[in-house]
C-alpha cells in the first residue's frame, strides 16, 4: 500500500498553523468587521419522509434537531498592506467549511482551507449480512424473508483541506505551490453476483456495501516569468490515489471456486505531469500561445496485497499489472485583430496516450491477455469574427476532431462487443450573429452542423485480434461513439429590458443526432429541445417578484436485434415565483414557490427478428412503465434587524416529492435480492424544516 504524506489529523493541524501564522503577521492596530452566525432548526417527518431532503444537508435520517454556527472575520491593515479574512461554516454539522485567507498585496498570498461533504444515500438497505461496511461480510444462511433484516443508511464522507502559498519574486518572476488531500471515507451500493446451489451454473445476487476508505492527494507548483512580449509558465502536477480496502471478502457463499474469489477495488495509483506554456505577442494587434506537456501515469497495486492471485508465466507469477500510461501533448494557438472590424482566432492540439501495459494472461479459461489501449487525438480550431456596426456582431467557425485508437492487441481476445473502429474524423462549422444591448433588447442566434465518419468496421477473431467486417453481421451492435454521426444544433437567446422595472432572459435550444451504422441495431437517433424563460419585476421601490418556467425534451430512438425497439422520451418542465420586499426599515421578507415535474416514458415493441416470446411478453405486460417524478417546494424567510446592529432571520422550508422510479421497486415492492435483501425508498416524501438564526456584527 502506499503511504500517503497527509492524515485529517495532519490536516487539521496545519490548517490551525497557518491560521496562527498569519493572524501574528498583522499588525496591532488592525480594522477588523465580521459576523457571528448562531442557528437552530428543527425538521419535521420521520427518516423516510426526508431521504431526497437530506442528501446532502448532513443532516442523518434520526436527527430531528440542527444547530449551526458560522463566521466571518476579516483583519486588515492599510497602512502595512496586510489583511486576514477567515470564514466558516456549519461548523457544528458535518458539512464545515474553515477558510483563511492572508495576504500582503504584491508580495505574498497564502490560504488554507478545510472542508467536509456528506452524501447520504436516499434508499435504505435491509439485509442479514454481517459486516455491513466492512472489507469482510458474511452471508447469513439460509436466506431470509424480504424486510427480516436491519436497516442501513449508506453514506459517504468527504474531508479535504488545501494549503496554497504564491511569492512574488520580482516583477517578472512569481512562484505558486498548491496542495490539497481528501480522505473518502462511508460506504456505497454495490452488487454481487455468485453460483446459487440450486442448480449448476445458475447465479444468484446480493447486495454487498463497498467499503470506502480512500486519500487522494493532489500537488501542484508553478513559476511564471515575464518578459515585455513573452510570457512563460513552467509547472509540475502530482497525483496520488491510495485505497485502504484493496478487496472486498464475502464469506459464507456456497462452495464455489468463482465464490471463493476476492473482488478487488480501486488499486492505488499516481500520476505525474510537467508542462510549459506561455504566450507571445507578435504585435499590438496579433498574440500567440503555445503548450507542451508530459505525463506519466501508472497503477503497480500488488495482487498479493489485495489477496488476488497473479497469473502464472514463464519465469514466474506476475506480482502486479505493472499498468501506465504515457501522454505527449502540444498545442499552439493564435488571436489576431488584422483589421479593425475583423478578428481571427485559432489552435491547433495534439495529444498522444501510449499505453504501455505489459500484456499477461489474466483469463483463467483461455489465453487471452488483456489489451492497450492508445490514443492519438488531433483538434483545430479556426474562427473569425465581423463587427458589421455599433450593434451586431457575427462569427463563424470550424472545428476539426480525429482520433486514431491504434492497432488492436492482437493477444485479446475480444466478448461482448461486435463491432469496433480504428479512426473516425468530425468536422462541424458554426455561425452566430450577436446583437448587442441598444434601446431594450439584446441577443443571439447560433447555428452548428457537424459530420462524423471513420474508418472500416472492425470484428472481434475468436483466436484474438480483429478483422474488417466485410459483410454486416445481423445481430452486430455498433457504438454509437464511433458510428457515422450526424449533428445539428440552433440556439437563440435574448435579454428583454421594455422599462426599468421589467427584465426578461429567453433562451430556445434545439438539437438532432442521427446514426449511421451499417445496420439498424443500436442506437439511431436522438433530439433535444429546451425554452426558458427568467424574469424580474420591480412593483414598487421596496417590493420585487421573479420567476422561471422551462420546459426540456429528450428522446431516443434505439433497437436490439433479435429483442424490442424503443423509443424513450423523457419531458421535464419547471415554475417558480418568489416575492421579496422590506415593508419596513427593520423588516425583510421573501417567498419562494417551485414546482418540477420530470416524466420518462418507455414506447416498446418487438424487432423483426424477435421471437413470439418477445411479442407475447409486451403484449401481457405493456412493456416498462412509466417514470414520474414530481417535487414542490415552498420557502419563505424573514428577517429583522436589532437596535444593536445584530440580526435575527426565520426560515420555513416545506418539501413535497413523489416518484415512481421501477429502478429501486415497483407498486410498493421493494428491490429484492437472492438472499432476502430490499433497498427501497418511500414513493411520497414530505418533509418540513423551520430555522431561526443569530447574527450578530463584529467590529
């Protein structure tokens, strides 16, 4: 395992230093203003009403109360040319933010930070396993009745800080390092498939926790120097990925040497990246930029650590993948003004993956070896831009993307994908004619077409390697990252402003894809189309409403050979009005009133090439149901102001959710697996919050 150069402890510690450190290097007689946020709040509904609520509040589903506390602080001196301002927040929940933040104006800046994140899962686990969590759990036998189990609510805890320090050397020369570590700890869903003993080969599944204990520390460091018409940035960036749990050890499955196997987790890894950038300017009027980059990345875990057992080849059993990945990468660009009403725009990027992975034997039932996969990109980009007058303004461009994804290992042997290409090429041009701000009404109108085509199809060899695909296969399945594609795309927006009191922002958005492919298995075509619409008015100097309405449209149009054809279409529409005034000199109050409403219908039939089974199944069933989801929510605040400067506000938060989402159960049955485990999650959810908090000023 690697050992990581940051613990929280650590963390802590030198977030507290370095608060120390700057608050002595201000002088005695500072300016100092700030404030001290002090709440309490209290949530109404039981656990299951405030799954989709809590997510990511911190708040857990058996807390009923919440108590916060904030600060802004700020210290500055005029005179030196020193300040500090420190923040934080929600500092008594499990969401806390610090920040410090000190500098002296042209010489030095540093600021430290510390923050944590919490994310708990909506649907709740019931299962006998014991070990929950853990890298070892254990199978109850035999299974239990669907909801015997105990309840789990899964959850995830981020908790970073960053140390960020920039010196100005000189007026040419400035240094910059940054360093930021966050641990992960919790745990997530995770499913696990095994060999029933009800029959041979038959396999049964159970839902397993992953077990979350992760750092990931990331390093940068940087030297900008400047000349009169060059400017040049030298930098380095490190990356460093450790996992404490490198499998996950299921015991009490039935005697099987596919159940007995470990299931690994993310391995360890790092990457490495040292660049040089920089512009130049030509003239007043032409200035170029320009970029080279190197990176190395690489994941060397040892199996033996995790428990895996490496293959065996000549010479020997490999300890570790030995995986890594080189990346070249060059860029050159320009912006030029050759005349006064003509602007030009371009680049021009390379990029360059070199996988070199050592090929070993990992399959257990035949010899296929992993395979590489490099990658070479090519980008351009071109585009011009005419100032017709004092109002309008248009552009047009092209852009150019290939990718050549190298030749296929000839050692893999390649399952489950039909169909694979070598290089494809796209080309799209855009135009945009811009109205600028006159009298009360500005906006845009934009336009883009682009073209994707590539290479001949490739077919997987049962002895290892690929071939063309002379002749389509009929069940083939091609990716639509790499089919023939066909964009298009129109957008419109403007900005109404009839008087002073009334502002409005509209934006219509519509876009086609259509596949080509050399059958009609797989996806085919796809559309999107989106209005919104924004808008404020002021009633009186003291009084203000806003609002919005959208309305978003998605669909698509795919088959399976030999199984259904759907078409889904996915509709979501939203309102809001809020009201905001302050009828008195003490008194501010606002209101908020929102509604969404998201609907994903699944229009299924059976392809010509399907059985009767297929027909026959849709025709009893309807094929998949409907998804709905709709959510309301009120909130309304208010806020008075004390004789002595200080504060006090009342928040009022009432949510109201519903869906219908077969993914985790359907007509109140929940998701059950082999062992007798559910997740579910309560189809209607109401939930109220009431809030009051303190603020009083610091001076």
């Amino acid at each position: 395992m690697t050992t990581h150069v940051l613990s929280i402890r650590a963390q802590r510690t030198l977030i507290a230093l370095a608060a120390c450190a700057v608050c002595m290097s201000v002088s005695a007689q500072p300016v100092t203003e700030g404030s001290v946020r002090i709440g309490l709040g209290a949530f109404d509904g039981s656990g299951p009403d405030r799954a989709l609520f809590n997510q990511y509040t911190g708040a857990h589903a058996k807390d009923d109360i919440a108590v916060t506390l904030g600060v802004d602080y700020s210290l500055r001196d005029e005179d030196a040319g020193k300040w500090v301002d420190f923040s934080g927040s929600n500092l008594f929940g499990d969401t806390r933010e610090l920040s410090v933040v000190a500098k002296n104006p042209g010489v030095w800046k540093l600021v430290a930070n510390y923050g944590e994140l919490l994310r708990v899962d909506p649907n709740v686990l019931n299962t006998t396993l014991v070990g929950v969590g853990t890298a070892n759990v254990r199978l109850v036998s035999p299974p239990a009745l669907p909801g015997a189990g105990t309840d789990y609510e899964l959850q995830t805890k981020r908790t970073g800080m960053g140390l960020g320090l920039t010196q100005i050397i000189s007026s040419n020369l400035q240094l910059q390092v940054n360093l930021k570590s966050e641990q992960k700890e919790g745990s997530r869903a995770f499913s696990l498939a095994y060999i029933c003993p009800v029959a041979q080969g038959s396999v049964c599944n159970t839902m397993v926790p992953e077990p979350i204990n992760s750092t990931h520390t990331q390093f940068e460091a940087r030297a900008t120097y400047s000349l009169d018409k060059l400017h040049v940035n030298v930098g380095y960036y490190g990356s460093f990925y450790g996992n404490s749990n490198t499998a996950l050890n299921v015991a009490g499955l039935p005697a099987s040497s596919f159940n007995q196997l470990p299931v690994a987790l993310s391995p360890d890894n790092q990457a490495h990246q040292f660049d040089v950038s920089g512009n130049y300017d030509f003239s007043n009027t032409t200035h170029g930029t320009f970029k080279l980059a190197w990176a190395t990345a690489s994941q060397n875990a040892n199996f033996a650590d995790a428990g895996l057992v490496g293959p065996a080849i000549p010479g020997g059993t490999v300890s570790s993948s030995g995986a890594r990945v080189d990346t070249t990468l060059a860029k050159v660009g320009f912006t030029s003004r050759p005349m006064p009403k003509l602007t030009l725009t371009g680049d021009l990027r390379y990029e360059n993956k070199d996988d070199q992975t050592p090929l070993f034997n990992y399959n257990l039932t035949g010899p296929s070896t992993n395979h590489q996969l490099p990658n070479t990109k090519v980008l351009g980009k071109l585009q011009a831009g005419w100032q017709f007058d004092s109002n309008y303004r248009g552009t047009v461009g092209a852009d150019f993307e290939s990718i050549d994804r190298g030749t296929y290992t000839s050692s893999s042997i390649l399952t489950g994908i039909n169909a694979l290409r070598q290089d494809t090429r796209e080309t799209t041009v855009h135009a945009d004619l811009r109205r600028q701000l006159t009298n009360s009404v500005s906006g845009t109108v934009g336009l883009s077409t682009s073209r994707r085509e590539g290479s001949n199809w490739l077919q997987p060899v049962a002895t290892g390697g690929v071939a063309d695909m002379s002749t389509p296969v009929a069940s083939a399945l091609f990716m639509p990252t790499q089919a023939d594609r066909q964009r298009d795309k129109v957008k419109v927006s403007a900005d109404w402003q009839p008087n002073e009191k009334l502002n409005m922002q509209f934006v219509l958005e519509n876009g086609t894809d259509s596949y080509t492919a050399p059958t009609n298995n797989g996806l085919r075509d796809t559309s999107m189309n989106l209005v919104d619409v924004d808008w404020t008015y002021a009633l009186t100097d003291i009084w203000g409403v806003n609002g919005s309405l959208s309305q978003g449209k998605q669909s698509l149009n795919q088959a399976f050979y030999a199984g259904t054809v759907m078409s889904f279409d996915n509709t979501n529409w939203g309102v809001s009005v809020g009201l905001s005034g302050k009828p008195t000199a003490t008194i501010q109050v606002g209101a908020n009133l929102s509604y969404l409403d998201d609907k994903s219908v699944y229009s299924q039939s059976a392809d010509a090439a399907a059985p009767a089974s297929i027909a026959a199944r849709l025709a009893a069933t309807g094929g998949l149901p409907d998804v709905n989801f709709r959510q309301t929510a009120l909130k309304l605040y208010a806020s008075y102001a004390l004789q002595n400067k200080a504060s006090v506000r009342l928040d009022l938060v009432h949510q109201r959710t519903s869906s219908n989402d077969w993914a985790w159960g359907y007509n109140g049955v929940p998701v059950t697996y082999s062992d007798g485990a559910t997740v579910s999650q309560k189809p209607e959810q109401n939930v109220s919050f009431v809030g009051v908090t303190y603020i009083y000023p610091l001076k």
